[in-house]
C-alpha cells in the first residue's frame, strides 16, 4: 500500500468552492476512497485551510467591482440591457454558491476526518521534539516547521511498522520542496526526506517530478527492520 502525505495546499484545493477545485486534489481523494492508497493529513492543516478558503472567497471587492461597472456600463449606453442583465445574474449566482459553498465547509472536513482512506492525525510530542530538533537546519517558518515534523515523524512511525512501505509527499509549497525554483537541491530538506525514503511531488497527480527506477525507497537505516506482526 502506498501512503501519500498531503497538506494545506492539498486541502485548499479539494475543498474550495466547486468551479475551483484542483481536479488533480479530487483525483487523489477518489484514490483513497478506493483504497488504492492511504492519505496522511496533519490535523493543522485543516484549520489553516479553512481560515485561508474564508479569506480568499469570501471577498466582495470583485463582484461589487463587476455591478458597479455593469451598471455604469448600461449608463453610457455601451452595454445593453440585456447583457447587463445576464452578467448580472451570473455574478449573483457565482456569488450564491460560493456562499454556499464556504457554508459547507465543516461538514466537508468532517467528511475527511471520517473518510475511508484518509487518515488526519494530530501532532503528537515525538513530532513536537522532532520540529525543535530540524529548526537550525531548514529555515522555515514556525508553521512550516510543524507540517514537515508531523510529515516526517509520522513516517517514521509507518516505516517502525513495515520497513518495505512506500511513502510519498504531494507537496506545491515551494518552502517544503526538497529543492528551489532551479531545481537545485535544497541539502537539508533532501536529507531529511531521504532518509525516511519519502519521494517529493510536486502535482497531485504524482508525475512530477519522476521517481527514478533505482531510487532506494527503503533507506539503509530501515533495510534490516523486520516488518511488525
């Protein structure tokens, strides 16, 4: 089985309003649900989603931008009635279901928490050490830090269980990609993946980038762990 850690990034784009879902986050899900893997989401990154998903659409500066020009538009006499009209009842309804939408919200991470698949765990006080102890080296925010200590301690609680399991991190946040802009590697971040065997993407669709035929997906210090019974 094949277990995939996903973050905020992740939730944000399953779970924003309908017509701007990440087809490739919902892909991901339907996997899980079919049991064709295990997703693993820290508990945090449900509540920074939520407040960054309110953020984001609750905004009214844009539609209100969009009637105030319409009806100034209609005035000049450089808009007809009738588009006036259909614009108009196309940004209501937009704004509508987005409200709806966002109104949704808790049940939807509710969903995810009770979802077959999907595992959302909390920080637990190993995790807690282990983000202490990576601070000096990784140069991320407080926040950062948290997620890549869940992700890594958690790993290393799934290769305690099966040494042999493979261990994947969907990850579009530049700060926790194990390398820059250039693709130049980031030595600290590289390290601390490679030593759990967790392959970084950078799509939900993981394609990119490709893992290598000889990657050791079973780094040494787990080779000889016998599997738990």
């Amino acid at each position: 089985m094949r277990h995939v850690f996903v973050e905020t990034n992740w939730v944000f784009d399953f779970a924003a309003p309908e017509h701007r879902q990440a087809p490739g986050a919902r892909a991901l899900f339907e996997k899980a649900r079919r049991k064709e893997l295990t997703l693993h989401l820290p508990n945090l990154c449900l509540g920074e989603a939520r407040r960054a998903l309110r953020n984001k659409f609750q905004a009214r500066a844009e539609p209100d931008e969009i009637r105030h020009y319409v009806r100034w538009a209609a005035g000049a006499g450089s808009l007809s009635e009738n588009d006036r009209s259909i614009v108009l009842k196309v940004v209501d309804a937009l704004e509508s279901k987005v409200r709806g939408d966002l109104m949704n919200l808790d049940s939807m991470f509710n969903a995810l928490r009770a979802g077959p698949g999907i595992e959302v765990f909390p920080l637990n006080d190993r995790q807690l050490a282990l983000s202490i102890e990576i601070s000096p080296y990784v140069n991320l925010n407080p926040f950062d830090e948290c997620v890549l200590a869940a992700v890594l301690g958690r790993a290393d609680e799934l290769r305690s269980v099966d040494a042999d399991v493979e261990l994947a991190f969907c990850e579009l946040d530049g700060h926790l990609q194990p390398w820059d802009k250039k693709r130049q590697r980031k030595d600290a971040l590289c390290d601390l993946y490679d030593q759990r065997g967790i392959w970084v993407y950078s799509d939900f669709d993981m394609e990119e980038p490709v893992r290598p035929a000889n990657w050791p997906s079973i780094p040494a210090k787990w080779s000889s762990t016998p599997k738990s019974e």
